[in-house]
C-alpha cells in the first residue's frame, strides 16, 4: 500500500510556520540586543553626567565655604617650632575641624540641589554607540537625585616621608552618591573627590602630634 504524500497546501503551512518562527526568534534577539546597548549606553552616559556634576558641586561648595570665611584651612591646624626653626609639634583644631565638616556638607548639599535642577538632555542615538548619527533623532531628558548619605570629612595624617623626613597632610573628601533615571533605567553612581588642604613635609625628628 502505497503512502500519501503531504499535500501542497500542507508544505506551504509548514514552509511559513519555520519562516515565521525564524522571524520570531530573530526580532526577539534585535529588540534583546538593542535593550543591551541602550541599558550600556545609559549606564555609561549617567555616570559621565554624575561624576561631571559633582565635580562642580564640590568645587562650588568649597568656593563657597572660602567665601564665607577665607582663612578657615589655616585654622584647621598649627605648627610650633624651637629656636632652630625645627619643627616640634603639629596640633590639629578638632573643634575647628567639625566646623568646617558641617560648614562644608551645607555648602555641599546646597550646591547639589541647585546642580540637579539642570537635567541634562541627550539625543537617544547617542545612547546607542552610533557615532555617524549620535546628534540625531529626539532628545531625551535625564533626572538626578542626590542621595542623603553624602559625607564630607577632614582627614588629617602624620607619616613618614624617607629617612628623617616625616610628611603631614590635610585632605578635605566628598563622598557623592547620585541616583539617575533615564528612559525607565535606573543607575546609581558614586563620586570620591579629595581637595588638599595642606602637605607640609617635616625634616629632623619626628614631631609630636596633638588634637584638641
């Protein structure tokens, strides 16, 4: 007995189910890859947009803290030395210290507030890595919010420097968090920025070193 054989009709079908499900398959990976390249797009330009503004709050805060009183880095600390002019205590203002902490988060904070108000705009091709139409098609607007656990701290240390030689600094940092949204992706980024308040280097013996 002889088997029938499928009828055109049928092939056809299958032929276009393959087709379809090809199709299917192949949108599927396009839209996939494409959400990949713009969730690294965003990602990346937030993190550019984040750390270019804190780097301007953080020169605004201490501009503004300079403003407010000029000598306060030179009241953070003070060096005492004998008859030879060699260096025999260095004393850190503790009180004074703290001050300038909170003077410098207030100025800090205010800054980031005014800095976030400006949402920064970009062309949504710019996102895709596309450098022939990276200034093309609709421009999309980005929101920052600064987070509440930012931190400015004072750090001062006394190490050695070589032989005979002993180094103290004074480092003023801004730890800066920031959370963006972008076309519904979210990120979030962290800024580390340190601003020298003093580096005295310390020849002969070791001085003793006081906070109060």
């Amino acid at each position: 007995m002889r088997r029938k054989r499928p009828k055109p009709h049928r092939q056809c079908r299958i032929v276009w189910g393959i087709r379809i499900l090809v199709l299917v398959v192949l949108l599927g990976y396009l839209i996939f890859s494409a959400d990949q390249c713009l969730a690294r797009g965003v990602q990346e330009y937030a993190a550019f947009e984040c750390e270019r503004i804190a780097a301007g709050a953080v020169q605004s805060a201490v501009s503004e803290t300079l403003h407010q009183d000029p000598a306060w880095a030179d009241t953070l600390y003070s060096i005492n030395r004998d008859a030879n002019g060699r260096v025999t205590q260095v004393i850190v203002n503790t009180a004074r210290m703290n001050e300038a902490q909170t003077k410098a988060a207030a100025a800090l904070s205010h800054a980031l507030d005014h800095a976030v108000r400006e949402q920064p705009q970009v062309h949504i091709t710019a996102l895709l890595g596309t450098y022939f139409f990276s200034q093309e098609g609709p421009m999309i607007r980005m929101k920052i919010y600064p987070q509440h656990f930012s931190r400015v701290q004072i750090r001062p240390s006394l190490q050695s420097a070589g032989v005979n030689q002993t180094r103290f600094s004074m480092e003023l940092t801004f730890e800066i968090a920031l959370s963006t949204t972008l076309l519904n992706y979210r990120s979030r980024a962290e800024s580390n920025i340190t601003v020298p308040l003093a580096d005295v280097l310390i020849v002969g013996n070791v001085p003793a070193y006081y906070a109060n």
